[in-house]
C-alpha cells in the first residue's frame, strides 16, 4: 500500500443478492426485505498470477459467504451499520486484504416514491 491506498490488484463480487431484516420502521425491523451488496477487496495479486494456485490469494467465495452471514446473521437498522459491519468482517477473513469497498443497496426502501434502490458505501483499510 503506498502512501496509504492500496494497488489497483482487487477482487470483486457484484450485485450479491441477500435477504435480510435491517431498517429503522416496525414492518422492516420483522419483515425480511432483499439487498444486493458490491465487494472490493484490494489485495496483491502477484503470487497468485505468477502461481495460478488459489491459496495465493484471497478467496472471493469467502468473501461473499462472509458478507452473507452478517447481513442474514444480524439485525441493523442503519444501512451504515450494516456496511461498517460487513467491512470489519471481510478484513477479518484474511491478513492479506489491504482495504475493502462495501456497497449496501436496499432494494424494496420504504419510500413513495420512484426509486430503484437506496444505499450506501463504506471502505476500510489496513
């Protein structure tokens, strides 16, 4: 990481469709409602590409299995707890992340109103 950002190598999981309870208003605190999660996971990738072997880099399967069990495994009522939450975990799955993205989009938001999807995004880094 150079001057505290991290490479252009990452791996990343698109449009991860999981079912949870998160929000603030009675019916999403009981009601399980869709979210679709983005990934991006810095890491070196340069073993890996030399090598061609899986245990050189960090496993995107873990990753998104990670993030799954936080949004299905807990309970938030901020979209911005929800993200912060899965960041912390996906550093946690391996010492060779650097830095992660997380998007959180909730799908089915509680508006009146035209909307494809309401979200946020956080990174955290090492």
């Amino acid at each position: 990481m150079t001057g505290g950002r991290p490479g252009g190598d990452r791996i990343e999981i698109r449009d991860l469709r999981v079912t949870g309870t998160h929000g603030v208003l009675p019916e999403e605190r009981t009601r399980p409602q869709p979210f679709s999660l983005d990934v991006v996971a810095w890491v070196d990738m340069a073993a890996a590409q030399a090598s061609d072997a899986l245990s050189d880099t960090v496993d995107y399967g873990a990753l998104a299995h990670v993030a799954t069990d936080v949004v299905t495994q807990r309970s938030f009522q901020l979209l911005e707890a929800l993200a912060g939450h899965v960041a912390d975990a996906l550093l946690a799955v391996d010492l060779r992340l650097l830095a992660v993205e997380v998007t959180v989009r909730k799908l089915r938001p509680p508006l009146a109103l035209d909307v494809a999807s309401t979200g946020v995004r956080v990174r955290r880094s090492r």
